[in-house]
C-alpha cells in the first residue's frame, strides 16, 4: 500500500478538519450539506466599462460528496449564492469555479 492508496483517507480528514460548510444544490433542486475548500478570489472581475461586475471563488468538493458536478449548479456560501460555471476533476476531488453576479437588478416588487 502506497501514498496515493491513502489518499482519499487522507482527503476526507483534511475536508472534515478544515473544510467550511456550504450548501451545493442541483440543477434538479435537491439540496445537501457538504464541508468544501473555498478561495475567493483577490479581486472581483471587471471590464473597462463597467467595475464590479462578478464575485468569483474555487472551491474544492470530496467526490464522494457530489459525484457529477454541472454547469450553473449552485452553492451557497454563508449568505451568499454562487453559480458553477467551471469545473476539473482531480483524484477524489473536484474543483469548481463559481461566480456570483454583482450587477445591480431594478426589479419592482
């Protein structure tokens, strides 16, 4: 049994000790709890015509939590809900990219 045998293990103690609740939910609706790695970004993204346009952040989920990430999934991060817009499979874990759109909407009520 080598290092990369443990390696899952290894994941799933590192997750449970430092990963930070989030609540990951299908295009298909169905919420779940789960514990992920979670990097905002420095600086939120921009145009030249326009400042502050996207929140953005990485996340790194256990396979064994969500086996089949999709595009435009959605994950809620204290009070804040962001959008699935990338995503990379690793060994046992899979790295999303997602956005939260800081666009200001007019909507009457």
């Amino acid at each position: 049994m080598g290092f990369w045998d443990n390696f899952p293990g290894m994941n799933a103690a590192l997750m449970a000790t430092f990963g930070e609740a989030v609540t990951y939910t299908s295009k298909d609706g169905q919420a779940k709890e789960i514990r992920a790695f979670v990097a905002f970004g420095e600086d939120l993204s921009s145009d030249r015509a326009m400042r502050e346009v996207a929140a953005e952040a990485l996340i790194e989920v256990l396979e064994a939590d969500i086996s089949e990430p999709s595009y435009q999934d959605q994950v809620r991060i204290g009070e804040e809900e962001f959008t699935v817009v990338r995503r990379k499979k690793s060994p046992g874990v899979w790295k999303l990219e997602i956005r939260r759109d800081l666009r200001p909407t007019f909507r009457r009520g």
